[in-house]
C-alpha cells in the first residue's frame, strides 16, 4: 500500500509549533480523542475543548486525517476530469487537515478556501499551521468559528468538504449539517469518516441525502444505487500515513507509518462517470492469478480472477489496491 506523504510545509509547521508538547501528556488526550472519534455516542460540546486537546490531535489525528481526504479526492479526480474548485468549504474542518488536501490535490486551482469549526482553539493552531504553508490557498484561508449543530445559511461554494466531523453531532444535527453542505456546494460534496461501522453508517445517511438531493456519486460507489454491503460488514478503505517523530511517541510506536481505515463518499452535481467497478477488499495474488473483490453496476459484489492469459489487465491487476478502481483507467 502506498503512503500518502504530509505536505513538506505541513510536517515542518507540525514539527515547529508542536516543539514543546510532550508526548506522555498527549497520550491521555489522544485516548480520549480515539474513544470520541471512533464510537457511536455524539458529544454536546466540542471534541478539541482546548489547546492540548488540540495539540493532541495534530499529533496524532491531523496526518491521518489529511491522509484519508487526500485518498479520497484522488479517486474523485479519476473520475472528475478537468473539474477544479474555485471556491472550498471545510466544513467541521478543525485544524484545517482536508484544507491542506485540497490544496494538495488541485495545486494550480488558485482556489480560496474557508475553515468553519466550532472549536476556537483547533481553529487557532490551524490559522498558525497556515502561515507556513507554500501553497496560497492555504495560507490566505480563512478561519471561522460557528456551531455546527442545526448548521444553516453556509455561504455558496464549489466544493464542500465534511471530514471527521458528523460523529460529534447528534443523529439530527448531522442530517441538518449534510442538507447546510449541501445548500451550500455549487458543485460537489466529499464526506470523510471513521472506517469503524458506526462511521460507514454515517457516510451511508449522507450518501442517501446526496443521491436524494439530485448530485450522482462519483467515488467509491460505480452506481447511485443501494448499497450492496449488508449484514455486520461495512465499506471501508485505508491510506498509509506517516508518523512524525512526535506521532511514534505519542504511541509509543516504532514503525514509521500506520494505516488509517476510513469510509467515504464523493458526489458531484456535474456530467461525469463513475467506476465501472471498485475494488472493496485487499486484492489476493496467487501463482499466476489476482482475485478481487469489487463492487458493481448493477448494484452487487462480485469476485473477479485475473489470470496470465489477460496480458496487460493480468499485469495492471498485480499493481492493483484495495480502493482502486476496476479497470484502471486508460
């Protein structure tokens, strides 16, 4: 599995601003903050209550964070063609991780983004992170608190990003936030959670509100149908991220990366195609053949072998990952 890098900018400011945290004072914190983000129970008040909490979470959560969104929107530019955004909304962005990854996944767009969170201090540390940042959209965003539950009147954009953010919110409050994200995106909406059941649950209620609201799914889904995985399964897919040195400690980890499973869903409101097929589990090589999993259109889960005797799709299906699209693009 390829790793997804940190921005050479983000991992100096990390480094920088984060000089003077401790790591044995920020593991009880990142306890907490794991418990939060990857249980079912909403919370009444912000997860990042306060600047360790938040230097905590940069730590620890920001690279994996920016890993998963950053996965995510390669595979909604396969499927986007040309499409830019002029105009991003991180909505729920916290510190700002999925506003370094859509700068990093359209570095030319030359477009502005706004950071909308309701926790100042992770709102603080990403405004100071973003004064370092190479990358204009970066640098010039704008940081605003607001609540986020019963979110309403969002200013207009292109592209709306909600990262991490709808576990914190109570059932109603996150339809109420998918419908503000979506009243809002002139063109497309990307959803980003946990890749723990409860979290896939979550992607699915917004995926329904996207596909009820006339914008057609782009990644990972190949159709806007229902969803074929069923029963105590869920679809899931993983990025490879890389521990800072502060990240190892906090852990008390020795390898230099970790794999941050994750759900999503990317829709968009212009003319594009999906997927025919995605590839929904680790792909298994044996002598001479690939099997894989996918997801397909019409609505189903299929397995398919790839043998020798397919040439060049044999080749290309060996170099295949878990979440890649089915068959490569040309």
């Amino acid at each position: 599995m390829p790793t997804v890098p940190l921005p050479d900018d983000l991992r100096a400011a990390l480094a920088d601003r984060l000089r003077s945290t401790a790591p044995t004072s920020a593991s009880a914190q990142v306890e907490r903050l794991m418990d939060s983000y990857r249980g079912p129970t909403p919370t009444a008040a912000p997860v990042l209550r306060d600047a360790a909490d938040v230097a905590a979470y940069a730590a620890y959560r920001m690279p994996a964070t920016y890993a998963a969104v950053r996965t995510a929107l390669d595979a909604f530019r396969l499927r986007s063609g040309d499409w830019a955004p002029r105009t991003h909304l991180d909505l729920g962005g916290g510190t700002g991780a999925a506003t370094w990854a859509v700068a990093d996944a359209w570095p030319g767009a030359g477009h502005t983004s706004t950071v909308l969170d309701w926790s100042q201090p992770a709102l603080d540390l990403g405004a100071d992170l973003a004064r370092a940042a190479r990358t204009p959209a970066v640098r010039t965003a704008v940081w605003q608190r607001r609540p986020l539950g019963g979110a309403s009147g969002l200013p207009a954009t292109d592209l709306v990003t909600v990262s991490y953010v709808l576990g914190e919110l109570t059932p109603a409050d996150r339809a109420s936030l998918v419908d503000a994200a979506l009243a809002a995106a002139q063109s497309a909406v990307v959803v980003v959670e946990p890749g723990t059941p409860d979290g896939y649950a979550r992607v699915l209620a917004a995926r329904d509100r996207l596909i009820a609201a006339g914008l057609h799914v782009l990644a990972p889904c190949p159709h806007d149908g229902p969803c074929p995985v069923t029963g105590t399964d869920w679809c899931h897919f993983a990025a490879r991220v890389q521990r800072t040195a502060l990240h190892r400690q906090v852990k008390g980890a020795t390898l230099p990366y970790e794999d941050e499973k994750f759900s999503y869903v990317a829709a968009a409101r212009f003319p594009a195609a999906p997927a025919e097929a995605r590839v929904v589990r680790h792909p298994q090589i044996r002598k001479g053949l690939v099997l894989l999993d996918l997801c397909v259109t019409p609505p189903g889960l299929e397995k398919a072998t790839v043998s020798k005797r397919h040439g060049p799709l044999y080749r290309a299906a060996r170099d295949t990952e878990w979440g890649d699209a089915w068959p490569p693009p040309a």
